[in-house]
C-alpha cells in the first residue's frame, strides 16, 4: 500500500479514537460537576481542559473562568479551537476520502454519516440540555465505524495501520488522564476512604469507561492502587495501557510477517511491551506514578513517530 | 429559457400519447406505482447520495461545498436495436480516433492529402510535439473515449463532441444504476436491461492489456493518478481505483526509479506498469509542460517514451476534443476506415472561414457558439436564450478571433420524462456512452451516462451548470 494511505488510515483512526475519548471525559466531567458545588465544579473542568491539552488556548479566549458552557462548546464546536471535535471529525472524514480506496463501502459510509450527523448536531452551541445526546451519538457514531471496520475489512496491512493508529491514540488518552489525575491515586493522600475519594476514582474509571468493570471484578471496592493497576496493567480492559500495547504487539507483528521484516518501531514497541510485562503496581508506586506516566507517553510518541518513519508515511 | 418546443421528439410518449416500445414496460410498471411513493424515493435516493459521498465540487462556486448531481429516477431507455446501430458508429468512430492521433504525431498523411489545414495542429496548445514521431505501447492512444451523442428523432443520433482526453462521468453511470436496483428491484425482473457493473473489471484489463516494454511478466501494476481530494471528480477517481483493486496514486507520492515510475508504498519505492491519469497534459509534466504543476511527476514524459509505463490515456490525445478538429470528423472518418461515418457530426460552421463567419454573425440569436478548446458548457453561447446585449458582446469576442469558434445551429434536443411535483414531464437530454480501447478490441459498455436539463425548456446538461443524471438502460433483445 501506499506510504500517504497508510498515513491517512493511521490518522483517520487516531482522530476517530481521540473524538470518542474526548466524548467520554466530557461526559465525565459533566457528570462530576452536577454533583459538586461551583469552585470543584470549575476545577473539573479545568482539568478537562488541562487532560486535553488545551490550557493555554481556552485561556486566552475565557481566562481562568471555567464555566461548563464554554468549556463544552470550547471543546466540542469553537473555532477559536482547532482541535475542537467537531474538527476532528471533519479530519477523520478528509482522511478517509483520501484513502477511500483503500475502505470498505460500509467504513466510509459510517465515518461520512458520522461526519454528516455531528456537523448537524454541533452547527449551533450545545445547551447543557442538549449535551447528553451529542456525546450520546458521538459515541454510537465511533461504534458504527469500528463494527463496520470488524465486519468488513480485509485482515491487511491497512488493517493493521488503522489498528496501530487507534491503539496509539488510546493509550495515549488513557495515560493523559492518568496523568492529570495521578494524585487522586496517591495513597499518600490524606482522606482515603472518604467519600470525596470514591467519587474521584469513580470519575477516573467513568473517564474511561471503565467503572462497570472495575466493580464487577471487585465485588464493588474501591481503592487507588487496584484502580490504577486495573487501568495501566490489566490487559483484559480494553482501555488499559497494557491492552493497547497487546494491540500494538499483534498488529506491528503482523506487518513484519507480511512484510518479512522487523523495523526500529518494533525495537521500541518491545521495550514498552516488556515493561508492561514485568512491571508491577508497587514499583510502579515506588519509582513515582507521574514518573512512570510521564515514561510511558513519551515513549508512546517516540513509537508513533517511528512507525510513520519505517514505513514511510512522509516522504 | 426558451419553452421545450413542441415538436422536440420525446422518447418515451408519441406526438399521440401513446407510449413508444422502448418503454413499454417500464409504464406498466409506473402507472400501478402510487405518486407519493415515488416523490418518497426521491429523498430515500438524495440521502443514499448523500451518505455515500457521491458529490462533486463546482469550481468557482462561493463556498467550495460539495454538491450532488441531481438524480432523477425515470431511466433513459434504448431499445436493443436501437443500441446495435449506435454501437457500430461509435466503434467506427472511435477506431478512427486513434488511427488519426497515430496518423497526427507520425506521417500526418491526412494533412498531406490535403483534407486537413495543417493550421489546425499549428499553435494548437492540445497538439504535443512531445509525442511526435512515437507509439504509445499497443498502439492505443485512448483507453478510454466519452463519445457525446445526442438525439432528434426516432433514427436521428448525432455526435455531438468527442471526448479523448479524460472522460468523466462512469462513476455515476455505475452508481445511477445501482441506486436504481436498490430502490427498485422488482422493476428489474420487469424489464431486462443490459448489465453496466462490470466495467471496472473490463477497465482493468483493458488497461492491463497495453504493458509498456519494460513491465516484467508479473501481475500488471495499475494507479489512477488524481489530482486530489479537492478535484471536482475525486469521487470518480477513488470509486474506479476501488473497482478496480489499483493504487490511488498523487504526484507526491511517485518518483523516477531505475528508469521507471515508482510509487512510495510502506515498503520502499514500487513501479507503476500503467497509469490510468485524471491529471491534465499540462499538469503531468513540470519538465514538459506547466514548470509549476505539483500535480504530475517530474521527467514522466522521458520514462514513458524511453517505454517504462504506459499512461491512460496517452497525452496529446486532447487535439481530437478539439472543437475544429470536430468540425471535420466525418472527412476523418472516412480518410481512417474507408466508410461514411454511421453516425453523422451536429451541422458545424467553422467560422475561421469568411463565409461562415459571415453567415454566423447574421444568426447568432438562433445558434450555439463554442469556444473550440472549451468544455463544461463555459465560455459558450446560446443563442436563442441570450439578450441582445449578450449577443453583441459575444459578436465583438467572435469578429476579434474567429478562429476560436464554431458555431452550431439550436438542435432540437430529444426528451425524456423526469419526474416533477405533478407527475411526468419532458427535459431535454444527451448521452455519453463510455468506450474502452485495447489492441485486442473496442468495448462499449451498453448505455452511458444521460445527462438531464432538469430547467423547463433548457438545452444545457452538463452538471457544472445545473443538469442531472438518469440511469441509462439498453434493453436485452
């Protein structure tokens, strides 16, 4: 395949994943500041913003008056934004015309219906009222995409880029929020077991989708250190670091079996692989979980950058 | 608009009423379908379009917005015979084509025998001396030709432009189609109409079929160069490099290797056999042609006749659209094949000649002026339905360089029914049947694509200027 298309299907994946993500930790946040009075409130979304990367840009438009509205529309819609989600799915659908020849019928027609429907959706600022079914068909939209991706695609090095590109995205977002929030996991911090805390970790696992699971695996009990193991080493949660980087392993050992050889992303891949292996969540702890965190998404970058190299995304 | 003229032959209802053979069938259907239903239909199709990104971007239009080529849902229909007698003339036609491009960038004997002014080819930007004195591989020049053709009457096709360079237009040939079987399936088992769907394939092997020398034995590697995702025709380019299981290559993915064009794929750099290109000559070449183009590839002109690919079609087939050279068509014709052409030119004053000119100005305001290098219906006049004032500054543009135009005279297009808010209704219509060339043969896909003036009384078709689509079914004996 072409180097461009392969560019094109990794970025019209990442761009995919990232709009999902963003949906969840909005509805997160959402969720977090109805329960809360108006200073926690503002702090959540603050660190919405702060988890996407945003800071610096919502800053110079709102200042530090993190006011739902703004931040939801600021995220969602504002082109003050240019990562805004909305762009990102325009972005999604110019990569999937780009390399339309290279997806089924049934994938393109769910990204451009996805692109058609938010458009629609997001033409006009999004009430409060009106939030829960944005980000509602935001995430049936991503369903849509990825079921017609499983159902009908050849098992082919576009396949496998698609793949990396949405693994890479994933982990990336999952470590980003594990970045923002480390503290909450601290077991240093003071009121464990409160029932500030639980709600916390709550949002954290809500973020990414993962409270139904998290509880069902532990008969309801929360705790700092079994969440933060279940988000960064339990491969058996599709968001957590170390499912993605299973994803990683098959898909780039896929493309060296098809293409008879091993490139430097797979060097890397394996070093990140094997930490995730044999690292546990005590040493984790003990050599600092922002440090570990901070490690990881670095290292994540370093492996996207490669794989665009070896297999010659630019020319 | 001028008023669709009475006596304009409608191809499905008779001057009496009474419904024509071709779309006997189709009525018995139509008459037992509910109205509502199919206005119903109408929307289903849209949002169909819509979701599956058939647009097409109009150039110079405000916001570069993609936009959907109206489809109406009564299909154009040719009867078995009908079709026979076309498909002989369009053959002819268009094995003339190619031994008169063959004959232009070698000995030029039609010049020479005098029935072609050589002023024609002289300045003339679409004639390539690049290509002079060589053979594109399999001797063909146009893989693929769109022959315009439009009707008058029962018997009456004429040709109205020939289209050689880059014909467009099969994607919705195949997806009107489609878009019909969906809708109306039972509508098939009714009436036997002649597949169209497997013209990728025949595109890709016809294609296959002229290797350059230096392609080694393997599977033929096959791209469509596109200009990109902002070309008013990438749907069509994407939808055929999908059909047909080829690369969708742009100038920034290839470059010169070892002698031959190579694109950059996840492994390293692989050659292309055969390029099918939506890029115009000009742009193909920085080296050739436009030093600025960043749509084509720098030295392809050298690799291709040094034989390390062959490119679809071969440049410098554009002189053949050329709007002059049209004019003599049927001198053409019989030079190459030794036959009078089956299927006559529309009556054509050149008006590079005196008399003509003359007699043109006279009449502007019952005739078609066309710009001889134009296409897309821009930069034309219509006589009948200009002001005064268009005319006379169309006038003062064709007394100034006349041999810039010919002139045709208002033909009286043929109908077919679209449906409209009150039921069936005449719009004028032509045909582009699509035309592959290989050494091993001329293959005509059955049908094309029919272009619909959807404004009452309207002569001008073409979808950058308001025209639609029908589904085009030539029907099995």
């Amino acid at each position: 395949m072409l180097g461009r298309s392969a560019n094109g299907i990794f970025w019209l994946f990442r761009n995919l994943e990232r709009a999902e993500n963003t949906a969840r930790l909005i509805e997160a946040g959402f969720r977090m500041a109805l329960t809360r009075d108006a200073r926690d409130a503002s702090d959540e979304w603050r660190s919405v913003i702060v988890t996407l990367g945003l800071r610096a840009l919502y800053e110079t438009k709102f200042g530090t008056d993190y006011a739902g509205p703004n931040v939801i529309n600021f995220i969602l819609r504002d082109k003050d934004n240019p990562g805004n989600v909305l762009a990102m799915c325009e972005l999604a659908r110019t990569n999937a015309r780009m390399v339309r020849a290279g997806i089924t019928r049934e994938v393109w027609e769910s990204v451009n219906d996805s692109w058609l429907r938010m458009r629609e959706l997001l033409a006009r600022p999004v009430a409060e009222t009106r939030l829960g079914a944005v980000l509602d068909t935001l995430r049936r939209q991503s369903t849509q995409v990825r079921g017609a991706m499983e159902g009908t695609m050849l098992r082919n090095e576009i396949y496998n880029f698609a793949r990396i590109g949405s693994f890479i995205e994933r982990a990336d977002n999952t470590a980003r929020i594990l970045d923002v929030k480390y503290y909450v996991l601290l077991p240093s911090i003071s009121y464990v077991g409160s029932s500030l805390d639980n709600v916390q970790w709550e949002n954290v696992l809500r973020s990414l989708a993962g409270e139904r699971a998290y509880r069902w695996l532990n008969a309801g009990r929360m705790e700092a250190r079994g969440i933060a193991e279940f988000l960064i080493l339990d491969s058996r949660f599709p968001r957590s670091l170390a499912f993605c980087y299973g994803k990683l392993r098959s898909n780039l050992a896929h493309l060296a079996r098809e293409y008879g050889c091993e490139t430097e992303a797979h060097a890397i891949l394996q070093e990140a692989d094997c930490d995730l292996h044999t690292i546990t969540i005590d040493a984790i702890f003990e050599q600092g979980l922002h440090e570990y965190i901070a490690k990881f998404i670095s290292r994540n970058t370093r492996l996207a950058n490669q794989i665009q190299y070896d297999y010659r995304f630019i020319d | 608009m001028k008023a669709a003229s009475p006596s304009s032959y409608d191809e499905m209802f008779a001057a009496d009423g009474s419904v024509r053979p071709a779309y006997c069938g189709y009525e018995e259907w139509y008459a037992n379908q509910p109205a509502d239903l199919l206005r119903r239909k109408g929307t289903e199709a849209e949002a169909f379009f819509r979701r599956t990104g058939i647009t097409f971007n109009v150039y110079g239009s405000e916001d570069a917005e993609e936009r959907l080529i109206p489809f109406d849902m009564v299909p154009r229909i040719i009867t078995a015979h009908q079709w026979r007698r076309l498909s002989r003339g369009i053959e002819q036609r268009v094995r003339a084509l190619n031994a008169f491009l063959h004959d232009l960038y070698h000995r030029q004997e039609i010049v020479r025998s005098g029935r072609l002014p050589a002023r024609l080819l002289e300045k003339n930007p679409a004639f390539l001396p690049q290509m002079v004195g060589f053979t594109p591989p399999g001797g063909v020049y146009t893989h693929i030709v769109g022959i315009d053709l439009v009707r008058t009457g029962e018997d009456d096709f004429m040709v109205l432009e020939d289209n050689a360079r880059t014909p467009s237009g099969v994607s919705y040939m195949l997806e009107n189609r489609e878009t019909m079987m969906a809708m109306f399936p039972e509508l098939f088992t009714r009436v036997r109409v002649r597949e169209v769907s497997d013209y990728p394939r025949r595109l890709a092997r016809s294609l296959a079929a002229c290797l350059p020398p230096a392609a080694k034995g393997h599977q033929p590697v096959v791209a469509v160069l596109t200009p990109g995702i902002y070309n008013s025709a990438y749907f069509e380019h994407a939808f055929l490099a999908d059909q047909m299981g080829a690369e969708l290559v742009e100038g920034s993915d290839l470059r010169i290797e070892n002698g031959r064009i190579a694109m950059r794929t996840t492994q390293g750099y692989t050659p292309i056999d055969v390029l099918y290109r939506r890029v115009d000559d000009d742009y193909l070449d920085p080296l050739s042609f436009k030093p600025e183009s960043q749509l084509g590839v720098s030295g392809i002109m050298d690799v291709y006749r040094a034989g390390g690919i062959t490119i679809a079609n071969a440049p410098g087939t554009g002189i053949a659209d050329d709007k002059a050279i049209y004019s003599f068509m049927p001198e053409i014709v019989e030079f190459y094949t030794g036959e009078k052409p089956i299927l006559p030119n529309v009556p054509t004053w050149r008006c590079s000649e005196p008399d003509a000119l003359k007699y043109v100005l006279e009449h502007l305001s019952e005739l078609v002026v066309k710009e001889v290098h134009g296409s897309g219906g821009y930069g034309m006049l219509i006589g009948p339905t200009s002001t005064k004032k268009e005319i006379a500054a169309f006038a003062a543009k064709l007394a100034a360089r006349p041999h810039n135009y010919i002139a045709q005279p208002t033909l009286s297009l043929s109908t077919v029914p679209i449906l409209g808010r009150g039921g069936l209704t005449p719009r004028h219509v032509d045909l582009r049947p699509f035309v592959l060339v290989s050494p091993g043969g001329i293959d005509i896909t059955p049908g094309g694509l029919t272009r619909v003036a959807l404004k009452k009384g309207s002569l001008v078709v073409n979808s950058s200027q308001g025209g639609g689509t029908k589904d085009s079914w030539v029907l099995d004996d």
